[in-house]
C-alpha cells in the first residue's frame, strides 16, 4: 500500500506551478462527445480521475487520442454505447457527467446511480429534476438511472439547492434542447464558467455562466473545437495554506487570481502576507497565525474544498477558530486525524470548534478523502517530526505529482511502499 513519509518542521520556500482544474476538466471530457467532430482539449491534469473517465468515454466508443499527459484529442462520432456502467460511476462519480452529454445529443442515456462518498451522501435529485424539466423520462431500475425522450424542450428551471453538478449536467442536456432554456439558483464556480465557455466554443448558446441565472438557447449540432482548461483553484489554494501552516513564502503559478479571492481574505486574516500578480499569487507567513471563522459557501464564498487545509491551519493559529461546513454533511472527519497529531478540536454537528496549538506531534494518520487527504500532508510538513499517511490514493485521483511539486518547495516527503523505504527516508532525514 503506497504511503506518504513526511519529515515537516521546515518553511516551504519557492514557486510551484498549478495544473489545470479536476473538476472542470471531468465536466468538459464528458461534453467533448456532443459533437462528432474532433476536439482537443490540452492543460488537463495528469490525476487518476480524469485517467478513469477518458476509459470511461472510449468505453461507450469514442475515440480518445492522448497526445501528451496534459493534452487528449476526443471525436464522439464512435458512440455507440449510451450506458456507463457501475464500476466506472463507483470509480469516479462524476462519470454522471455522461448522462447531461447523451442525453443532450442522443437524448438517451443510461448511468448507475453514484453511491454517497466519503464527505456526505450527495443525492443527485435536482440533476434529475432538470432533466425531467427538459422534458426526459427519467427512471431508476436496478441501481441505473435511465434517461430518455423524443425532443428535449428548453424550459424555466429553478433548482431547490445550488448544485455545482447539476448545473452543468442540466445545461449540457439544455444546450441541445429545443428552445430556450433559463436555469436560476445556479452554481457560479469558476469551472461551470468553464464549461459553459466549453459549450460555446463548439457552437453553444450559453449565456449568464457565473452570474445567478443562465439563458440557454438550444442548437441541434455542435462543432469540435481547441479548448484550454482553466488553472485548479483548490490545487493552487491547498499550497497557498501549505505554504502558511509551514512559516513559509511560497508562489502559486498560473493561477486566476480573482478565483482565488475567497482563500486570500481568509489568510489575510489569519496574518499572511499575501502579493497578487496577473496569474501568480504569493503567501508570506512569517509571524504567528491567528485564529478567524470561516463558513464554506458555494462560489464565491469560502469553498468546501479548502475546508481541511484552513482547519489544519487554523488549529495551529493562536486562538479559538470556528468551522461551519454548510455544503456536506460529513467532511470533518480529518480533525479525528489531527487530534491523533494533538490537535484540539471539537465537533457538533456542522460546525467545527478549533483551540490553536504551538505545535502537533508526528503520527501515523489516513487520508480519508481527497482534500483531507492533501490537508493532513500540510499537517505532517507544519510538523517537526515524522508523519506517514496512509490511503494517499484518494489524494492522486486530484492531485498531480503532489509530492514531487511539495519537494521542488522544500517539502520532505516521499511516496513510499515498504518498511525498508520508510527506514531509509528516516535515515536520510536524520
Ligand atoms: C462538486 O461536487 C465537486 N466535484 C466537489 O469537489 C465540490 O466539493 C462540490 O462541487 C461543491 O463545490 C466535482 O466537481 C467533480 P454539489 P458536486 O452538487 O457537484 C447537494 C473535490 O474535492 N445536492 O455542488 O457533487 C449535495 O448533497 C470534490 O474535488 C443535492 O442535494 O457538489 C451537497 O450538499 C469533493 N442534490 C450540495 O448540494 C443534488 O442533486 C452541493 O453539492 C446535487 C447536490
């Protein structure tokens, strides 16, 4: 079982480059099979998710031409297949992206129904909705959801919960509808803007993306086009709190510096010092950090995604720091790890109660999801000692070449499989 051995106690120092945005990325895959027309799509992260969804997409018959680790050439002409099945969904629930892509183009589609996930259980009710909407008959048999219908009819949708997923699902599906389509109570993620600007460039009719509202007009066909993803935010946000939980100065490059807006105000008032460029962003922790509140919020808010790297941070700042997670229902389960490194926190219900400590002990900790995961690294580098965290697979499937980039900073970590590996990192650790 591959490990993470980390020896922390010193600042990350230096300039890490940011990789394209996972969860952009997996939306966009799933559109390029709208058009049977070539569409190449480069500045992909190279991360186990979007590996499984490329099987997942030449699985139905597309063909999928990777030209580089970053860079993938997709022609949906071969889709033959409209049914994904389980074991892809259990793999990468965002394989339900698929169903808005055939659905809208062959207005029949067939995928198993994602289970809950570590962080909550994460129903998929106001996708369906939107697609029961458009005018689909939607049903479940046998742990599939089934998706069909003659024509899609664009139509006036309110969406009960702002759902990042089903806003782009619906207005994948909403893009080939006829009509008009307007979609309020929306997801304004810098990734649904992406894969609305996606959609447009190959002959969408998508406009309001990142406001409240998004008017769709629907087409019958769309183009194949070059698209370019946007910079991961929560890759580039995750160093930005690695850099301030280590007293270190470290440089986030090629990053949207307005995405990151909600991230920036939070270290800024726990004491950072905090320099933006055009696309570089640097974080200065010199002096003590000091506690503050923070609520995660939908876009532009505070993200759920950056919640265990600013609580990792926040229980080592001075002070008593209060966590309200508001967009799951179960994704404190990092602060059991931390308080195994002697963290002092307390839970109840939504909300996350944080004693500051001077500092935490090495231990041997598990990632139980993806950004917790990258946050009890954070943890183990802020911390003079030996870390080791197991399950490091959940931290590959949205980070690219995690501890390589933490090393090229000044991080001592190493991805390690044996006992006799973990002996020779303390030996050369000292
Ligand atoms: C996306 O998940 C991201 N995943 C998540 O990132 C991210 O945490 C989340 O958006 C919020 O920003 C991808 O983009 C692949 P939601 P998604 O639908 O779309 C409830 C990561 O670390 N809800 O915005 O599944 C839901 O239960 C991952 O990269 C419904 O009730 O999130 C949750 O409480 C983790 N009914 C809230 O809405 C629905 O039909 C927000 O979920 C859909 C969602």
């Amino acid at each position: 079982m591959e490990q993470y051995i980390i020896k922390g106690g010193q600042p990350l120092v230096g300039e890490v480059e940011i990789g394209g945005a996972k969860n952009a990325a997996l939306a966009i895959l799933a559109a390029a099979i709208m058009t049977d027309e070539t569409v190449k799509i480069e500045n992909l992260p190279d991360v186990n998710d979007i590996n499984v969804l490329l099987d997942a997409i030449s699985g139905i018959g597309a063909s999928v031409n990777r030209i580089d680790r970053h860079t993938v050439k997709i022609n949906g002409k071969g889709v033959s297949d409209f049914s994904i099945e389980y074991d892809y969904i259990k793999k990468i629930r965002a394989s339900y992206y698929l169903l808005g892509a055939l659905l809208g183009k062959y207005k029949h589609a067939e995928v198993a129904l994602p289970g809950g996930c570590n962080i909550g259980s994460r129903p998929i009710d106001q996708h369906l909705k939107g697609f029961r909407a458009l005018g689909a008959d939607v049903d479940i048999e046998y742990g599939k959801i089934i998706a069909e219908t003659e024509r899609l009819m664009g139509k006036h949708i309110y969406f009960d919960v702002v759902s990042v997923g089903a806003t782009i699902n619906v207005m994948m599906a909403a893009a080939m509808a006829d009509g008009m389509t307007i979609m309020e109570n929306v997801a304004k993620e810098p990734h649904v803007v992406d894969v609305a600007n996606f959609l447009n460039s190959m002959g969408a009719n998508i406009r309001g993306a990142g406001t409240d509202v998004i008017k769709i007009r629907g087409v019958h066909k769309l183009h194949g086009t070059e698209y370019s993803v946007i910079p991961d935010q929560i890759e580039a946000g995750t160093f930005m709190f690695a850099a301030a939980a280590t007293k270190g100065d470290v440089t986030v490059l090629n990053v949207i510096p307005k995405h990151l807006e909600a991230t920036v105000a939070k270290l800024v008032e726990m004491g950072c010092e905090v320099e933006e460029f055009d696309d570089a962003v640097r974080v200065v922790s010199k002096g003590d950090l000091v506690s503050t509140q923070v609520k995660t919020l939908p876009y532009p808010g505070f993200p759920t995604d950056m919640q265990p790297q600013i609580g990792v941070t926040l229980a080592l700042s001075k002070g008593t720091s209060i966590i309200t997670e508001s967009i799951f229902e179960n994704r404190f389960k990092y602060l059991d790890e931390l308080a195994r490194m002697g963290a002092n926190v307390k839970v109840e219900g939504n909300s996350a109660t944080i004693e500051g400590v001077k500092a935490f002990s090495g231990a041997r900790v598990s990632a139980p999801d993806l950004r917790a995961g990258a946050a009890l690294c954070i943890a183990g580098l802020a911390t003079d000692g030996i870390t080791i965290v197991d399950d490091i697979v959940y931290i590959q499937r949205g980070y690219e070449r995690f501890e390589e980039k933490l090393r090229s900073i000044g991080g001592l970590i190493e991805l390690v499989e044996t006992e006799k590996e973990i002996q020779k990192f303390k030996l050369k650790v000292g």
